[in-house]
C-alpha cells in the first residue's frame, strides 16, 4: 500500500494525505522511468526479501514480475504507458497502479484530497488523464463491462476533451467530446463539423442519481452558440433514455441534438427527438427476430454496463427507422436545428432493426471508433468515435 503523503497545500489541508491526482512534482518521463527501473528489478529479482501488496480485506498479493505489466495510456502507439499489478486469480482485474515509487490501488487513483474538485471539472493535467484512463479502460473496460457485449474500449487519445464527474472527492463519471475541428481519426483528413459527445461513462454504483442527465446538459450548456450537437452512432437504449428525459424538460435544445456518424454531415445525421417521436407514437412490434430486449438506464438502475453511447449485441425495439436529416432539406432553407425539436434520452425502443456495429478503440480495436474508437456515449455501454 502506498504511504500516506502529506498535503503540499491549503487545498488538501482537510485530509490527511495526498492522492495520485494531487500530486504534480513529477514529468510523465520521471514517472515512467521510475516504473521501468522498479520493473526490472523485478525482472532480474534483486530484492533481497519476497515484497507483497495488500489492500485491506483482500488477501496479500507477492510482487513478482508475471503479475506486473505496462499498459498505454493513450492507445497502442502511445509513447506513454502505465505499470499496473494484476490480481494472480483473474488476471484481466488490475489492482494497483505503479505512481510515485509506490503501488496504489485502484481505487485511491480514483481519490482526491482537494476539497475544490467537486462536479464536472475539465480533465488538464496528466495526473487527470490517468484518473480518466483507469475509470475507462481499468472500471469499466475490466470490471464493469458485460462479458455479453460486443463493444470493445480502447484509451482517449492524450488531445480528446473530457470532463470528470467528482462527488464527495472520488472520481464517479466521466463523458468526452470529439471538438468540431478535429480530426475524425488518425488515418483519415476529414474533421468533426460539429462538437459530438463521444464518451459517458458512470460507475454502477453511482447510478439512479441523475448523472448522466447532468453531463449531457453540460455538454449542451459547454456549446451553447452551436446550432447542431451530435451524439456518436449508434445511440443505446439507456443512452435514449438519457436523451428522453432531458430533452423531456429541456424542449429548447430539441432541435439541437442529432446523432451522428463521423464526421456529421447533413447525410450523417438523425435527429434524436424526432427518433424518440417515432417510438413513443407508432405501436411496438414483437418480431423477436428483429428485436432485442430492452436495457435501461443509469438512473434506473438495471442496465448493464455504464457507457452511454453503445448498442447492446440486440437492439432494442423499434417500430420504424429515424427521420434522417437529408428526408427534409429540400422543405427547408434554414438547417434543420433551428426547427426540429428534440427530447430527453428517451424510448428504449429507439434504435433501428438492423445488426449492430461493431466498433473498437483505440488501441485494442479502436473506439469511437474510425475505426471509431468504442464509443462512449453508451450509458450503460461505450460508444466512441
């Protein structure tokens, strides 16, 4: 376990200690050179006596070379990497992570002692981005994630916009932007021509609290001057739900939110309220060969997995596709934002009878996938793009 570091500022004063994200004395150089000579240690067995880690309540784990590994932090060709300790029972479960000459758990990367962090805070500093990487690829991406699903994570690039959800000094969400601008992935030219929630996330035991709601107002309140705001295709159930209810008491970012493929041309878009429009009024099919069962949201609690932006392996059902943006330029002159409106992350029945896609992320397959990354607009599962 990792020793207990004394608070550098007024800001830590309350606790007794310092956390990883608290802690900026150090390059990410000097923190992986430290990683790197502490694990061949391990590989060439100079200590003089068996080390162990422990976490109270678990069992103690002896360090040893088989059971440390580096991880990138923002996907394969990252040049930065973490040394994490995996459990000797189920070694996909990470339980510690190699920060400041000393091993962490999990669960204290995830902590602060700065009384300041509370709410969406913009992630900035690189002891944030490795708060963000354990709760997306360690949390959810490891524990979190339904062994059902067909949605494979992989890191946010070091330049992705994100924002972490604090609550009571402990890192519970997170959702992340692809910037309108920006490149749609590493081997394509073309560029995002509108902001698109890329990413949520929202660990499973701070569901039911209105968390996802909350980061999707604030990516709505984040572009305020934009005219339209994309969501990562494909949208999920929960994600619908999510969608459905702010919109349900937001009506005036109605004709705002569309869902949207990479980069979110006219011809790429769906226009989510009209989509929960469509499940809400025509009348439920039970063909189970071209539906699934319904998932539901974070704040029901009985959803799965907890990205927002995913499809489960079956959609759910539909009763007719989404109304697509191109269906309706030839009625109008002004874009289709300025009229259509849009409600809250909605119907469950929300999604087309159609094969899911399978999408990877960066690093693992690739998310949000471009091979859009996973993407993470999945409540209950990623969705990345």
């Amino acid at each position: 376990m990792a020793e207990a570091l004394k608070p550098a500022g007024s800001a830590a004063s309350a606790a007794g200690r310092l956390y990883p994200v608290d802690i900026k004395e150090e390059k990410p150089e000097v923190l992986e050179a430290a990683a790197q000579e502490y694990y061949a240690k391990l590989l060439e067995q100079h200590t003089t006596a068996a080390e162990f880690f422990s976490i109270p309540g678990r069992v103690k784990v002896k360090l040893e070379a088989s059971l440390v590994c580096f991880l990138p932090l923002y996907g394969q060709d990252s040049k930065r990497r973490l040394l994490v300790l995996n459990d000797p029972q189920q070694k996909t479960t990470v339980l510690a992570v190699y920060l400041h000459n000393s091993w962490w758990p999990v669960e204290d990367i995830l902590k602060t002692a700065d009384l300041s962090r509370e709410g969406l805070i913009q992630v900035q500093t690189f002891e944030e981005r490795i708060v963000l990487f354990v709760l997306n690829d360690i949390i959810f991406g490891r524990q979190e994630r339904s062994l059902m699903s067909d949605v494979v994570f992989i890191p946010h690039p070091e330049e992705e916009q994100a924002k972490i959800f604090w609550k009571n000094r402990e890192a519970v969400a997170f959702y992340t932007v692809k910037a309108k601008g920006s490149l749609c992935g590493g081997h394509s030219s073309q560029c995002y021509l509108l902001p698109v929630l890329d990413t949520v996330f929202v660990q499973k035991r701070f569901r039911r609290c209105g968390l996802g709601t909350r980061m999707l107002q604030d990516f709505c309140k984040t572009f305020a001057t934009e005219e339209a705001l994309g969501i990562s295709s494909p949208i999920s159930a929960d994600m619908y739900q999510v969608c459905q209810r702010f919109l349900d008491n937001h009506p005036e970012e109605q004709s705002r939110l569309w869902e949207v493929e990479a980069p979110g041309g006219w011809s790429q878009r769906t226009s989510v309220w009209l989509t929960i429009q469509l499940a809400r009024n025509l009348p439920k099919k039970k063909d189970q060969s071209c539906h699934g069962e319904i998932f539901q949201d974070e704040e029901s609690g009985q959803s799965g997995d907890s990205r927002m932006n995913k499809r489960p392996v079956q959609t759910p059902n539909i009763p007719a596709p989404p109304i697509r943006a191109e269906e309706f330029e030839d009625d109008c002159k002004e874009p289709l934002s300025s009229h259509l409106g849009v409600e809250e992350h909605g119907s469950q029945q929300a999604h087309q009878c159609k094969e899911p896609k399978k999408r990877v992320r960066r690093g693992i397959l690739t998310e949000d996938i471009v091979p859009k990354q996973v993407k993470g607009a999945s409540y209950n599962e990623g969705n990345r793009s």
